[in-house]
C-alpha cells in the first residue's frame, strides 16, 4: 500500500511540531566510543549541534529538542509558517544561498 502524500495530512499554514528520527546504516557510530574499533566519535555532537543551530536559523523552524545516540539522532522541530509568510523573496534567495553557496 503506497504511503499517503504528506500534503494531504498536514496543512504547511498552521504551526506544527514533529518528531524526526535519523538512524546510521550498516552498524556505524554517529557518537560515542565504538565498542569494536575502540575509536571515540564523541566530538560529533559538538558538529550536529552547530549544524542544527545552523538549519534552524535558515528554516522557518524552532528546534524545541534533541538527542544524539551512538547510531541513531532525535529532533523535535516545530514549523513557523507565521515567520516564513513575513519573508521577501529576496530573503528567500539569500537563504538558499548560505545553505548552498556553490550553486
């Protein structure tokens, strides 16, 4: 049975939160000290924040919580349609911009 179209469940007018899960394939370590290698990957969480407050601050979105595991992430974001409504095209375009600055 083929997966309802996003669209139709939620109306992108009305502020909403959800909750994202994010999982590493194939055993790999996101964060923490890797039981079989020894190696630490403790300094990820540093990156995945700042990269969180990054996309955040492009988005109209409010990271309201989250959770770095060894091998899976948790991020509970709320959407801000009222913020994204007030923005120009211009602003728009910028914002592309600083998320993907080489195209």
């Amino acid at each position: 049975m083929p997966r309802v179209n996003r669209k139709e469940i939620f109306a992108e007018d009305e502020i909403q939160a959800f909750h994202c899960v994010n999982r590493c394939v194939r055993r790999t370590f996101l964060c923490g000290r890797d039981q079989t290698t020894g190696r630490d990957f403790t300094h990820r969480k540093q990156w995945i924040r700042e990269r969180l407050e990054v996309l955040a601050g492009l988005f109209g979105i409010d990271i309201l919580g989250f959770a770095v595991m060894s091998n899976h992430l948790h991020v509970v974001v709320r959407t801000r349609p009222d913020v994204v409504a007030s923005w120009a095209d211009d602003e728009v375009a910028l914002r592309w911009w600083r998320l993907f600055p080489q195209r």
